[in-house]
C-alpha cells in the first residue's frame, strides 16, 4: 500500500495526509493534511515534507516510515530512501543496509522531526 505522512515544517507536528495533488509531470505542488487536533493545514513542499509508509512494520506491528528512528539491541538507525529502495542508516557510523532485514527485532522509537535527540549514538 503506497501511504505518506506529512511534518508541517511550520507548525511542527506529524499530520495525516487527506489530498496530495500533481501536475503533469508528476511535481506535487499542493498538499491537505489533517493534524492531531483535527485541523486541517494546506500549503506545498515549502510547509510539507512529505515521507512514505515503507510497507513494513516493527516488532510491535508499528508501520514503518521514511524519517523513523529504528533501535534493535545492537544500534539505532533512521530510515531513509536512495537508489530505489528503503535503507536502515545506521546512526554514528557510515554503515548502511537494507532495511527489509532490518526490521526483525527492531522497534520505533521515534522519528527524525520529533525527537532529534534520539539521534545521538546508542551507549
């Protein structure tokens, strides 16, 4: 299933996308989202970032998406998108693998907007 989440850049909060439209080319050049109150928000790419749901989910059947922060009992590691697929990058190191293997015994604990501190190497 082809899902996205939507970070406000200006408000500052994870929303649910309700109406992502395109031109010809395939450019996205408007986006609705609502947020955690209920509100809805509207704008482009300049107020969204928009991240994909990967189609897998963590050990406690939490989806996984672009921007989430993976912890496992040896490293924690951000989830990313390049050369076609979704990949694990693991934090403090230049390690990185595909993500469909990194998901056995990994949980969510968090994503890259909401909780940067999370990003700090795992001691």
């Amino acid at each position: 299933m082809i899902k996205f989440r939507a970070w406000d850049k200006v408000q500052k909060v994870m929303m649910v996308p309700r109406d992502i439209q395109t031109d010809s080319d395939g450019n996205i050049f408007y986006v609705e989202a609502m947020g955690p109150d209920g509100e809805y928000d509207e704008g482009d790419l300049d107020v969204f970032k928009l991240e994909q749901f990967t189609g897998l989910k963590d050990v406690n059947g939490k989806e996984i998406y672009e921007g989430d922060i993976l912890e496992n009992w040896k490293y924690r590691s951000i989830v990313k998108f390049a050369n076609g697929k979704f990949l694990a990058d693991v934090v403090g190191t230049i390690s990185r693998f595909d993500l469909i293997g990194e998901t056995h015994g990994s949980k969510v604990i968090g994503n890259v907007h909401e909780k940067p501190e999370l990003l700090e190497e795992k001691k």
